[in-house]
C-alpha cells in the first residue's frame, strides 16, 4: 500500500513538472512534430489494418447471429456501427496503442534515463521532463482523437468490403442500417474517452521510462510496467467516463 | 573557483559523502581519484546540482550553489559544460544538433552563428565532417570528442568530466586528456575530472583529491601521489601488480 501511494506521489510529482511553460516555444514546436510523426503518423498503418479486419468480423458475427427473419437485416449495420464507435475504436484501439505507443515511449525516455541523457539535459538547466513528455502528451491528446475517428471509418470500411465479397447481405441493408438511429453524442462520447486513454497511456508510459534504474534490464521492466499499468489504468477509466457520460 | 564546504550526502542508511571539503582553481585540472564505489561520482554529481545535497555549502566563485533554487541556477548552469561517463550525446540528434542542443535554449545567437561556433567546437576537439553523423555511427573515443565539444558549445568556467576515459584504448585515452588539460589553461577553466586511471593523474593531474569510502583523505599533486604516506592511496596507487614491482624497485633502490 505503501509503495503504491508513493508511486501516486511521484506521477503526480512528475505531471506537476510537465505541465510548465517550456523552455523554449521554438524547441516544443520542434518536438511537437517530431511526436507528431512518431506517435500519430506511423500508428496509423497498424489502427487501419486492425479496424478493417475487426470491421469486417463484425458483419459476419451479426450478420451469423441475426436468423430470425422478422428481424431486417439492416440491423447488421447499426450494430457494426454502435459497436465501433462505442467500444472498440476507443477503448480496443486503445489498448493496441497502450502496447504499440507505451512501449515505445517507455523505452524511450527510459534508455535516455540509463545512458545520463536526461541528466545531461538537466546539467544544462533543461526541464527534461517539460521538453520531453510535455509534447507527447500533448500531440496524443489532440490527435488520437482524430486516429479513433479514422479507425471507424475503416472499420465500416471493413465491413462493406466483406458484404461486397460475400453478399451476406446487401450493400444497401448494410449503409441503411449505418444511417439508422444516429446519435451524435456517441462519437462526443468516444472521442473524449479517447483523449483521456491518450493522455493516461502518454504520461504512466513515461513515468516509468523516467524512472527506469537498472541497465537495459531495468527498461525493458519499465516498458512492460508501463503497458500492464497502461492496460488497467484504461479499462477502469473506461468505466469511470461510460458511468459519467453514459448513464 | 569552486568551493567545497563539509558536503555530505546519504542515500538511505548510506553514508556516501563524508565532511567533504575541497578547493577547485581555474586554469587548472583539478582530478578525483578512488576505487569503484568510494563516492566520486556522487561528488561530482552533486557540485552541478544533479543530486540534492544534505548539508554543506557549494560555491561558485562568490555565489552559494548549494543555496540557489532550481530557476536561480539555471545562469551559473550556463557556465558549466559536463562530459559524462558514457558521453551522453543524444541518440535523437545528430553531432550538429548535439552540440547545438544548449545554443539552441541559451542564446539568441543566429542560425549562421550557431553553425560557425559548432564547426569551432568540432575543430577544437580534432573533429572534422561528422556534422551530420548520429552518435551511433561514432567510435568511443569519436563520442568523448563531439561530448567535449557539447560540453564548451556556450565557453564554460567550469568543465566536469566524469571518467572520460572509461572504455577507451590507451592511445585514445592519452589524446582525451591532452585535449582536456589543453582546453583548460586555453580557456582558463576551472576543471574537475573523476577519474581511477593513474596515467591520467600522472599527466594532467594539477590537483589531486583521494576519496575513500566518502571521506576526503588525501590532497596534493601528481608529484606527490606517489609518495603521499597515506596507506589507502598507497594501496590504490600501486593496486596492479606491474605498479607494484615498481614500487618494490624503488624501496629496495631507496634502502641501498
């Protein structure tokens, strides 16, 4: 118990040292599109593979599960829909980037750790911890958002594609069924869901790479610390922000 | 000058520091001897703020370090370049961008100037034509030189250097050193290097500090190192066994 309240201690120490005004605007300029292009851009290939294929599965499954035939069959649409942008553009995108986004940043302010890197930044009177997590956090929460937007549309994508090749049912039924009882308020729902996850997987990611001890040993338990804890910390948000938002 | 008053510094139950007190001069390579573990980089450490210390007083010519806020250091920082033991370039930049990085946040200097004063840094170390190469594609003794060259980017008082021979060949060693001492009394600059190699002390060790299990025990110069009557220094001065047949030479030579 002990241990836990210090690690709260010293994350939220260490969010109170982010969040001041940079060193340098010009240099937070500079690291905001490096990030930009490091967090956001190069996830976008693996968010667009796994929201066409789950996309796609998820118009076989309803599709398989809707055998009643006074059930129309454009409902394999809206429920395509309600569960992308519900559940898995937000919250199972989430996780991928917890794994793909948390790891990498957790190694890579831990490496920059062991081999003094961030103490010779801190020599010269740089706030590293300003200059190196403060554009992450940042760039996540602004355009994951935009990354959970992308992932649905490629995940309704998906689905059209496999209602194309097997005419499971028709095109037709399928995007009736997207426009069917729309609410606005879901995508709010999930894109705010998502800048929370962004902003919870960017900086418990690097907490623990800026306090990773102990050799290259020691950052490859900071980066597997930080997914677990990422993981957990996104599935009780997910319930915090559904209960607040939701009910 | 750097003024050392009583440091002391724990780290839980451990006692690293020990009443440690020490004058630093300018134009002078001022070097911290002792075995793994007896505290030198912890000294070193805490005289640029990196760790907190528990009680004693550090100055920087008539200013207490020790003393200032994290904000009010930041000026003194800008007279202080550091080479650290594994030479700490950043892996993300390239040797331009590294020896930029502190012009970059201290100065108003312009895009030419800045250029011009990192092809300087580069030529001063003997470096010619890396600007563009990561440090991953530089050998060690490569690495220590574009560090040096960091570390004088903003013309530093103070240099710290701790181990910059660490992992080296001897040859590359010989020229690191040389190269410190030379930008040392070019610059007048107060220099402070931890070090436990003996050819070091022996070539440019001005000043000489023996730390042993925290505690200050010896100070003089490289002269008399070898005949300081202090039996820890002795023992790690004649630590390998060609230092000792040596020292055995010359005890027998000195009863005939």
């Amino acid at each position: 118990m002990g241990d836990t309240l210090e690690i709260f201690g010293r994350y939220f120490k260490l969010l109170k040292v982010v969040f001041t005004k940079p060193d340098k605007n010009s240099a937070f300029r500079k690291q905001f599109l490096i990030e930009s292009e490091k967090l956001i851009l190069n996830s976008i290939p693996i968010i667009a593979v796994i929201s066409l294929f789950i996309g796609a599965v998820l118009v076989i499954q309803t599709a398989s599960n809707i055998e009643n035939p006074l059930i129309s069959k454009m409902y394999v649409g809206y429920m395509t829909r309600e569960s992308l942008v519900l559940e898995f553009c937000s919250t199972m995108v989430a996780l991928i980037l917890a794994g793909k986004v948390g790891s990498n940043i957790a190694s890579e302010i831990g490496s920059m750790k062991i081999s003094e890197q961030i103490d010779a930044m801190e020599m010269m009177g740089i706030n590293s911890a300003n200059y190196l997590i403060l554009p992450k956090i940042v760039v996540t929460v602004l355009f994951n958002p935009l990354l959970m937007l992308m992932s649905f549309i490629v995940g309704l994508l998906g689905g059209a594609m496999i209602i194309y090749i097997t005419d499971i049912i028709t095109l037709n039924q399928y995007s009736e069924g997207l426009q069917y009882a729309f609410n606005f308020y879901y995508f709010i729902y999930s894109m705010v869901k998502m800048a929370i996850f962004s902003f919870l997987i960017t900086s418990i990611s690097a907490f623990y790479g800026y306090y990773a001890e102990g050799g290259a040993l020691g950052v490859g338990r900071s980066a597997t610390r930080a997914i677990v804890t990422c993981s957990v910390a996104i599935l009780i948000a997910n319930l915090v922000v559904t209960q607040i938002m939701l009910n | 000058m750097i003024k050392v008053i009583d440091l002391n510094k724990r780290f839980g139950e451990k006692e690293v520091l020990k009443g440690v007190s020490i004058e630093y001069t300018p134009g002078e390579c001022s070097l911290i001897i002792g075995a793994s573990g007896s505290g030198k980089t912890v000294l070193l450490k805490s005289l640029v703020g990196l760790h907190q210390i528990d009680s004693g007083e550090i100055w920087y010519g008539n200013i207490e370090w020790s003393a200032l806020s994290f904000k009010e250091k930041k000026s003194i920082r800008k007279e202080i370049g550091m080479l650290f033991q594994g030479s700490a370039l950043f892996d993300f930049a390239t040797v331009e961008e590294n020896i930029r990085f502190p012009m970059d946040f201290f100065t108003d200097w312009s895009d030419s100037e800045k250029r011009k004063r990192v092809d300087f840094c580069l030529e001063r170390v003997n470096l010619k034509g890396v600007n563009t190469l990561l440090p991953s594609e530089l050998s060690g003794g490569m690495q220590k030189r574009v560090g040096i060259a960091r570390a004088i980017a903003l013309n530093p008082k103070y240099l710290f250097c701790d181990e910059p021979n660490s992992g080296l060949d001897p040859q590359t060693s010989i020229l690191i050193d040389q190269l410190i001492s030379e930008i040392t009394k070019e610059y007048n600059i107060t220099t402070v290097i931890n070090t436990h190699d003996m050819n070091s002390v022996m070539a440019i060790g001005d000043r000489v500090g023996f730390i042993h299990q925290g505690e200050l025990l010896w100070e003089g110069d490289k002269e008399q190192v070898l005949v300081s009557g202090c039996k820890e220094l002795d023992n790690f001065v004649f630590a390998s066994e060609m230092a000792k047949k040596m020292r055995e030479l010359l005890d027998s030579k000195r009863q005939e």
